[in-house]
C-alpha cells in the first residue's frame, strides 16, 4: 500500500528548516507546531501562520501561498512594508485589495481577526522574511496551526 503524495506549501522548506512539526491536512502537508516556539509566540504582538491549503473561506488560488497575520501589532508590522492605508477606518473587516507588501504584487484581505496576506508562491518565503523582520520589535513569530486553536482572546486584533 502505497503513502499518497501531500501536497506541500510555497514555505515548506523555511518550516522544516526552522523545527516545525508537520502534519497531513486536506491533503497538504502543513505546519502545526514549531514547539515551545508557539508558547512564546502566544505572547507576542505579532504572529504569522501558513494557511495555504487551509479551508480558509477564501480563494487561494494554486500557486499562491497564503498567510495568515494576527496579534495587535498587524498594522504597525504592515505600514512598515506597504503605503497601503491598512487602518481599521480605511480597511474594515471583510475589505480585501490588491496591493503591494515588501515590494511584491499581494492581495490583503482585513479578517475579523487580523489579516490574510496571498502572494506569489515563489516570493512567498522572501515576503515571509520581511514580516518576520518588520515585526520584530513587536516579538514576531511564525506559529504552527496547532497555536490557532488557543483559548480566545490570545491573538486579538485590537487595531
């Protein structure tokens, strides 16, 4: 009996590279935990996941990857990396734009909590980079899916 082939996201070698643990969804093989990474990351201010395959309610279209952005710092993280008015006022919840984040053609879509991000799978890890670099100061981290099912209130959007 043969294994099937999993599909694998534009990041995969950035998660294996960084520890992640990955598991089969939907046919993809995506990251669910990167350890006590996801403890720490659960505090930060700015978090960021691979959705990609992910049953989102959103078209992804192949070739793209998706990520996700949350905690209370996704805008400041984002001013950083595009012109593009991400404020609550001129973005709400359910606004999606074609835009450009670090220098590449994106599409942004505000979330009731916090933000998708789908770019060209073969800028995926460089753009990847660029948010982790930008939110820094606010103690980004990349989470595994596994992080996303926290009790609520752990990865508020308040901006």
């Amino acid at each position: 009996m043969s294994t099937p082939l999993l599909a694998r996201t534009p990041l995969h070698a950035w998660h294996v590279a960084h520890g992640a643990r990955l598991v089969e969804s939907a046919g993809w093989l995506v990251p669910i935990s990167y350890g006590a990474a996801d403890d720490e990351a659960a505090r930060a201010d700015f978090a960021l996941a691979d959705m990609t395959g992910s049953p989102l309610g959103v078209d992804v279209p192949p070739g793209q990857a998706a990520i996700l952005l949350l905690g209370t710092r996704v805008e400041d993280v984002l001013r950083r990396l595009t012109s593009f008015d991400v404020g609550r006022a001129a973005f709400p919840p359910g606004a999606s734009a074609e835009t450009g984040v670090a220098g590449v053609a994106a599409r942004l879509t505000r979330l009731p909590e916090g933000m998708l991000l789908r770019v060209g799978g073969d800028v995926a890890e460089y753009v990847w980079e660029r948010l982790l670099d930008a939110g820094r100061a606010w103690g980004a981290a990349a989470v595994g899916r596994g992080a996303l099912r926290l009790p609520e209130g752990k990865f508020n959007d308040r901006s």
